[in-house]
C-alpha cells in the first residue's frame, strides 16, 4: 500500500493477537506512532490483546500512559482491555484502578475483573466485586459464576463458595453444565465431595467437562472404587473420554494398586480413543509401577518409552522411592533430577528424607550442602483453616497468631488425653539428628495441628474441620487427627498436597495409604 491510514494500521494490528504473533503486534504499534498517527480506541484494544497474550505488563504499562495522554482512559472498550491485560499479567493493582476509572460497567466488564481476581488468588475480592455487580442490578453469567467458582476452588474458600451456589441457583444458572461442573470442582476441592456427588447426579445432562470433574474428586478423595465406577457410567453413556479424564482414573488405579487395570485402561486410550498420552500420562504409568513397589519394571519402562529427559518422571520416581525406602533408585533418580532441574527444592527434599528415614545422616549433610550450594531454599510448611469466613494460615511452631496462648493450651489438652489412651508421637517423622525430646516438641507444634487447635476454640465441635496444607502431612500428624476425631467425636478433612484426608472415628479414608 502507498497510502497508509489509521484504519489500515489497525486492520494490520488486529492480526496479531496470540502469543505467538503478539510480540510483532507490538512492534507495529510502535510503527504506528514513528509515522505519526493517533491512535484511536481501536489500535488500543487491538494492542492491549496483545499485551495480555504475551503476558507483557511493561509493554501494556506503555500503552496505559498513551491512553492517559489520548484522554481515552475513560473509554469503556478501552478500559476493559487494559481489566483484562493486567488481570492476566497479575497486576491486580493496576486492573482494579482500570476498573474504577470506569462510569459504565456492564456485564462483559464486570466479569473480567471478577475473573481476574479469581484466578490471581484474591477470591474475597472476587465475590465482593460480584456482591457490588448484583447490587447494580446487574445479573451474572454462567461465565462470571464459574470463574468466581474456580478461584474458591484454588484456595478452598468452602464459604464464599456456598454463597455463590446460592447465587448461581437466584440467577436461574444453577442447571447450567458449565455452573455446575464447576460447583462439583469447588465441593470436591473443599472436602465435601458428598456435596460435590450430590450435584453431579442431579444434572440433567453431563459433558466430558463434568465427567472428569467427579472422577478427578473421587481420585483425590481417596475413592479409587468410585472413579472406576464412574468411568464405567461415562462410557456407558456413550460420552468419550479425554486426556482427563485418563489422568484421573490412572491416579485411582495409582492409589488402590490396581497395576493390571492401570496398564489395562493406559492401552485402552491409546488404541480405542486415539490418545496420544502425554508425559502426564507417562508419570501416571510410572506411578502405579513405582507405589507398587515394581522399580525393575519402572525403568524399564523409561527406556522403552524414552522418557529419561523428563524431570517430571523422576520426581514420580523418586516419589515412590520415599515411600518404599528405596535408596539405590532414589539416588539414582535424584542425581538426574539435579541434571534436569538443579533449582527444584523437593528433589533435595526427598533424597534427604530418604537418607534420614534409613540414618544415614552423613549423606543427609552432603544433600542438603549440596541443595545450599545450589542457591534452593525449602517451602516452608504453611497450614490454614477457614473461621467465620476468613482464612488463618500458620506455619510450624507459629507464635504469631493473637490467640497463640489459647491454641497452645488447646493442644497440651488435647496431647493430655492422647497421651492417657497410649499415644506415642512416631518421633521417626523428624528427619533431623536431634535428641528425642527435640524430635516430640518439633512434631507436637506443626502447622497442621496449630490450625486444628485454632479450630476447636473457635467453632462448633460438631461442625466439620476442614484444613489445607501446601505440602504432605507428616505420618505422626496423620495419625494425630486419627486419634483426635476418636476421642472429641469430631470430622476432621485435611487436603494435603497429594490428597484429602477425611478422619472420623478414629480411621482416615486414605487408609493410611498416601
């Protein structure tokens, strides 16, 4: 073209949206203004989508200053661009300031800030902004519902989750497969997967989407005999099955040991579905060999499937090497993991753990100079508990919490009365070479039992206790909670990084097998 004007550089520009265009979306916005044209709110739009699919909040900053000086920060099209590229770049500062420069909000708006607050961790924020959007009188879609839905699923907000099932059924979008799927994810993800079946039966018609959903709680919940039983309803049905549903019924037969049935299903969605398993799938496969105690057949299968550059495998290897005890395959497995991934903090973790559960102290020392040399640093445990609709988060032997005093009592209270009906902390959980009573005083003030303590002084006995940790409960706590629920009568759910734990009457429905 020899005669270029705005409209054809934002035809141009409007081309290159995704993340693998964006970048030159970019460059030609900056072409743009070397010639010398204004940009108008179409060339915004079209540049900001191009900021939010490459994640670059710098660039979109840029932009934003642009927008200030065209006076066009007011613009409803334009603000809700800039919504959406700072909610997906994780600026929530500058989306929630986009947001309130605007006059009119409408639905389109009002979801992109809900969402946004969602998926970035800020769920109150989220339910609040929808609170406000129903306030205005404005009703939600099943896509502001969902997204809402999601972020309690992230964070375990049961509360603010149960708000919105009201929602969602006020709105008339309760029968709505893409509402209620993702109500069975918030239950199931919260710990009360009977809450989370209990909707799923009722829907009237189930998708894939929905199907996996169950199937995934189920497996996560420790209910492998479900998840099968519910992928045998789901073909029955004649709905076909996904690469997601594959990863959630390979993890039930992981847990329940099922090698046969696993190998069984892995060869049934390669052949009759035309599947091609992905390294997720491959690591699931590993896993029911590995928790079956089979390293022979472990590598072998590595070889033949060519699988020995993913980390991901060997971290599912030296998985199973932690809880067999298996030290030759774990260092193994270990040492390519430091080839692979010399930043992973859990691979250090583990081979430690490993070596300290046989006392092999000296090489404990050697892994964790080398995890220091590195530069890695642990996650520290954190545990938290929803109270009255607000989250409290403890770390291990936290003294932080205003009612320290109060929780701490609680918990010599409740260890008195363990204590009378013959328990004795499995001090082998302290992977430290510490003297005996280090070891008990360490276990007797993990974060786990900090947020139970809390619980029980500030809610009902009868209600139940629902915490979350962001790593693997420890086997003393596990069997803690198992003894705690025996002698208060209580329900106690834990949803660890691996799965939930639901203790009642003295057994855990993981039956000790995590």
């Amino acid at each position: 073209m020899t005669d270029r004007d705005l409209v054809s550089w934002n035809a141009l520009l409007s081309g290159f949206h995704d993340f693998e265009t964006g970048d030159q979306g970019l460059r030609i916005f900056d072409q743009i203004l070397v010639e010398g044209f204004k940009p108008n709110m179409y060339t915004f739009v079209s540049v900001l989508r191009s900021c939010a699919s490459l994640l670059d909040v710098c660039f979109g900053k840029q932009v934003h200053t642009h927008i200030i000086k065209n006076s066009l920060d007011g613009n409803d099209f334009v603000g809700t661009a800039l919504i959406d590229m700072y909610a997906k770049s994780r600026c929530l500062e500058g989306a929630d300031v986009a947001f309130n420069r605007l006059t009119n909000k409408d639905l389109f708006t009002w979801t992109v800030i809900i969402a946004g607050f969602a998926q970035n961790g800020q769920e109150e924020k989220a339910v609040k902004c929808l609170v406000q959007m129903l306030r205005e009188d404005i009703k939600p879609n099943e896509f502001t519902l969902a997204s809402c839905l999601s972020g309690c699923s992230r964070v375990a907000a049961l509360g603010n989750g149960q708000q919105l099932h009201s929602v969602a059924i006020k709105s008339g979008h309760f029968g709505d497969v893409f509402v209620a799927s993702a109500l069975v994810d918030m239950y199931g993800k919260c710990g009360c997967i009977e809450d989370a079946e209990a909707i799923f039966k009722g829907l009237f018609s189930r998708d894939t989407v929905s199907w996996n959903t169950i199937i995934s709680g189920y497996s996560q919940h420790g209910q492998g005999e479900k998840a099968l039983e519910a992928f045998r309803m789901m073909l029955d049905e004649g709905i076909v099955p996904d690469e997601i549903t594959y990863l959630g019924i390979l993890a039930a037969c992981s847990y329940m040991g099922l090698v046969e049935e696993g190998k069984k299903l892995f060869n049934l969605m390669c052949k009759d579905y035309g599947i091609t398993p992905s390294i997720e799938h491959h690591a699931c496969m590993v896993d029911i060999l590995g928790r079956a105690g089979k390293f022979s057949e472990v590598d072998v299968y590595i070889e033949e499937m060519k699988l020995s550059q993913y980390s991901l495998v060997w971290e599912t290897v030296l998985g199973s090497c932690k809880l067999h005890g298996n030290v030759e395959v774990g260092k193994r497995a270990a040492e390519r993991l430091f080839e692979l991934e010399p930043k992973m903090a859990s691979s250090y973790i583990l081979l430690s753990n490993i070596f300290a559960a046989k006392g092999m102290w000296d090489d404990v020392r050697s892994t964790r100079a080398l995890m220091s040399t590195q530069g890695v640093k642990k996650e520290p445990g954190c545990s938290w508990v929803e109270v009255d609709g607000q989250v409290h988060v403890f770390t291990s032997q936290d003294g932080s919490h205003p009612k320290t005093r109060e929780i701490y009592a609680k918990l010599e209270e409740l260890g008195q009365k363990l204590a009378s009906r013959g328990y004795i902390p499995k001090t082998e959980n302290v992977l430290h070479n510490v003297s005996n009573k280090e070891k008990v005083e360490n276990l007797y003030y993990h974060s786990e039992r900090l947020a139970l303590a809390f619980a029980f002084i500030s809610t009902n006995p009868v209600k139940p206790i629902r915490i979350f940790k962001n790593l693997r409960i420890c086997g003393d706590c596990h069997d803690f909670m198992k003894h705690v629920t025996d002698i208060t009568n209580s329900e106690i759910f834990v949803r660890d990084i691996k799965r939930f734990h639901h203790f009642r009457r003295g057994i855990c429905s993981c039956q000790d097998n995590w």
